[in-house]
C-alpha cells in the first residue's frame, strides 16, 4: 500500500479521468467509403484538439490499423502518393492515440497502448513500409521504441491510479469477475473482497515489471487465476515476429488481463528497430 501511495501524484496526467472518443454521429451519410474515413479521421483529430488529456481505450485505434493494412495490400510498392498519404494520415493519428492513451492511469488503457506498439513493431517489418513514413513520424516512432524507461513509468502510475480508483467490480477497466452481487445487492463481503482483490492484482503488477522469463509468466498466471480469466489467448512466448497474418486478429483485441504484454520480446525488437529507421 505504501509503494503504490507513494506512486500517486496529485498534479499527475494518470490521475485526470481520461476522455473516451466518440465515434462519428449515427446517421451521417456520406458520398463514398473515402470520404467516411475522412471525416472520421477529422472527427478524432477535433477531439484530441479539444481534449489534450489523456483518452480511454476505444476501436478507433482498430480502425486505423484496418486501414493503413489495406493500403499497403492495395499498393505494395508504395508507388501511388495518394495512397502513401492515406497510409501516413492513419499511422500519424494512431501513433498520437498512442501518446495519450500513455497518459492515461487506467491499466486497459496501458495495455491498449502496448497493443498499438506490437502492431506497429510488426508493420515497419512489411517491404516499403518505411518508405511511407515521414522523417518527422519515424523521429517520432524512434522516440517511442526506445524509451523503455518511460513506458514501465506509465505502466506503475497506472497501477497505483487503477488501485486508487477501485470499486467492487472494476480495476483499471478489468473486471474483478468473481464480484457479481448476488440478487442485485452489494454487500460488505463483497466490497472488502473487492478491495482486497485489487490490492493483491495491484501488487503483482508491480513485481511484473521488474520480472522477465519464467518469473514473469508465473505472475501473468496468478493475476489471471485472480481475476477469474484464462490468459490472453496471445502472450509473449508466442510472439515471434514471424505471425503476421494473426496480428489483425490478435493485436487489435482488447486484452482481459492486465500486463499480457508488458516486458516483452517485442520491446527489445521495437528498441532494434529504432536503430534502422
């Protein structure tokens, strides 16, 4: 309790509620497919302009990396400038997701930023997709990769925001599952064992970030038996950098227990990666 008190900064972007992005307006009709996505990339851009906080997880981010996948499938050689335009305008904007989700002191949010991070470890992989990039976006993806520093910094002012923050029912945006309330009521059972799931998942996470190999999994795998879930169906030990055709799936889902990805292979790959951009 004292660790994570002492994590705890008033003045701190992780303790400001983070800004959950909305998507366009139902009901809006546009001419094309083309123009849909471009209001919806000057939707989010308002919205990051007037809100410069940290944001929530949301499928935005899943959007843009659906779509930056099917430019590059429909102009391999990176050959037609609109189209390296369009790839640019969605890795720019991803990439600021990225930044603010960062900010954010809700563990979900975290963790959806390390899902953005292996996405894009794994496409600066594809042929010419460093060619689409601007010298501003790759000082920009440098910066990230290699701050391993920084990124564990966002991770323990989650914890302890996210541990602050607890009630019966939710951690950082996970769901402590074993505390449904029976026949609609919540009990004092139930609130003290709410607290005290999430000091015990609080104070794994903490030991997880200073843990690595078999130390490492073991930890996922208690934070998950106390949360009541199995583990992500994709974990580290299977990321080896030559699945890309599962990273669509995988990488755009939203994890159900907090840290999966933290520590990494693909941060030490992220951090090689940066030396060649």
């Amino acid at each position: 309790k004292q660790q994570l008190q002492s994590l705890l900064q008033s003045n701190d972007s992780s303790m400001m509620r983070p800004y959950q992005l909305k998507q366009l307006p139902e009901g809006l009709v546009k001419k094309s497919r083309n123009e849909l996505r471009v209001a919806m990339l000057q939707h989010v851009r308002q919205q990051l302009a007037e809100n410069p906080g940290p944001i929530e997880f949301s499928l935005i981010p899943g959007n843009l990396i659906a779509d930056a996948l099917l430019v590059r499938m429909q102009d391999e050689a990176a050959e037609t400038p609109a189209m390296t335009q369009r790839y640019r305008d969605s890795i720019e904007l991803l990439v600021q997701l990225h930044d603010r989700l960062r900010l954010s002191g809700r563990l979900r949010d975290q963790d959806s930023a390390d899902i953005i991070e292996i996405w894009l470890v794994e496409e600066l992989k594809a042929p010419h997709a460093s060619e689409r990039l601007s010298r501003e976006l790759k000082d920009h993806l440098v910066a990230i990769f290699s701050n391993a520093e920084s990124r564990q910094d966002a991770r323990r002012r989650a914890i302890a925001a996210s541990w602050h923050r607890s009630h019966a029912g939710d951690l950082g945006g996970y769901e402590l599952s074993n505390l449904q309330p029976e026949r609609g009521r919540v009990t004092t059972k139930d609130l003290w064992e709410a607290s005290r799931k999430a000091g015990l998942v609080s104070e794994l996470l903490l030991k997880s970030l200073d843990a690595s190999g078999g130390e490492l999994a073991t930890l996922q795998n208690e934070i998950a038996k106390l949360l009541g879930q199995p583990r992500n169906p994709r974990t580290d030990s299977d990321w080896d950098g030559a699945q890309s055709t599962q990273l669509l799936y995988f990488e755009t889902q939203p994890a159900h227990v907090p840290g999966t990805f933290w520590n990494g292979s693909w941060e030490q790959v992220g951090a090689q990666l940066a030396e060649k951009l």
